[in-house]
C-alpha cells in the first residue's frame, strides 16, 4: 500500500508541471484617434459557453471607472483578486498598447476565447468590443473593434 502511494504521488509530482504549464501571450492594441481622455481596457478570457474565466489585464488605475467595463465588470465581481497585480495606466487616442500576460496552455485551441471591452471618460462604453478565439492559427492575425480599438492581435 505503501509502495502504491509514494507511485501515485511520484507520478503527479511529475505530471503537475505538464499540466500547468503556461506561454508568454503578447496582446497588442492600437486604439483609433477618437479625441479625448485615455481609454480604459479590460482583456478576458471566456469559455465556449461565453462564461467569464479569468482577466488577463486591465489598462486604467483608477479602479472606480472599472464598473464601465459592463461585461468585464459583471463577470468578474469587480473584485480587487481579480486584476491586483495585472492593471497598468490607461492608453490615449491613436496609441498602442502591448503587454504580455501569462496564459494556461491548455486554453489554447480549446473553444476560449479573448474579449476586450473599452470605455472612455464622457464616451460610449463597448462592451466585448473584440471578440476572438483563442487559437493557434488566430495568433498574429488582427481584429478590427466595434468602438475605440482600431486593431487588437495576440501573438504566442
């Protein structure tokens, strides 16, 4: 029995790591010169069903506009768990914005997908503004935005 156990855990301690391992994603987003404040961003992962999994990062510091990303926000509770850590400064008219993220292999060619929403002080908020699958084959390739997001890509 003994024997038995210490296999069974010699073989997690190994298969572990396999399971979790995870690859630099390069999300990149040019925003349209739309003329005003900095826009605020929100990327997220859905599954197949469009249920909220996990935030990949939240541009904009200021966590009380946070609730104008509707999609994001009512997914996500709003709890600081959810992008303490991942949060940078919001991004201006016609600038781009690249950050890399983390993100679980076995997401990947999996039925998930990346959404974006977007929200700009005194402007119209656009939830799930982008919408992609989480593909190999989707990687590098651009997606055009209903709102302020000009083009928005993924790279692995």
């Amino acid at each position: 029995m003994k024997k038995t156990t210490l296999s069974l855990c010699l073989a997690s301690v190994i298969a572990l790591p396999g399971l979790a391992q995870a690859r630099p994603l390069t999300l990149t987003t040019q925003l349209k010169n739309y003329g005003g404040d900095g826009a605020y961003l929100a990327f997220y992962v859905t599954d197949a069903k469009g249920q909220y999994q996990k935030t990949l990062w939240v541009s904009g510091k200021k966590a009380k506009y946070y609730k104008n990303l509707r999609d994001w926000a009512r997914a996500s509770g709003l709890k600081p768990s959810e992008f303490d850590g991942i949060s940078g400064a919001s991004v201006g008219s016609g600038r781009t914005l690249t950050v890399t993220v983390d993100l679980a292999d076995a997401l990947i060619d999996a039925g998930y997908e990346i959404r974006v929403d977007s929200a700009v002080e005194d402007g119209r908020d656009n939830p799930s503004e982008v919408r992609v699958p989480l593909t190999t084959a989707g990687a590098g390739k651009p997606a055009t935005g209903r709102g302020y997001i000009q083009s928005f890509r993924y790279d692995m």
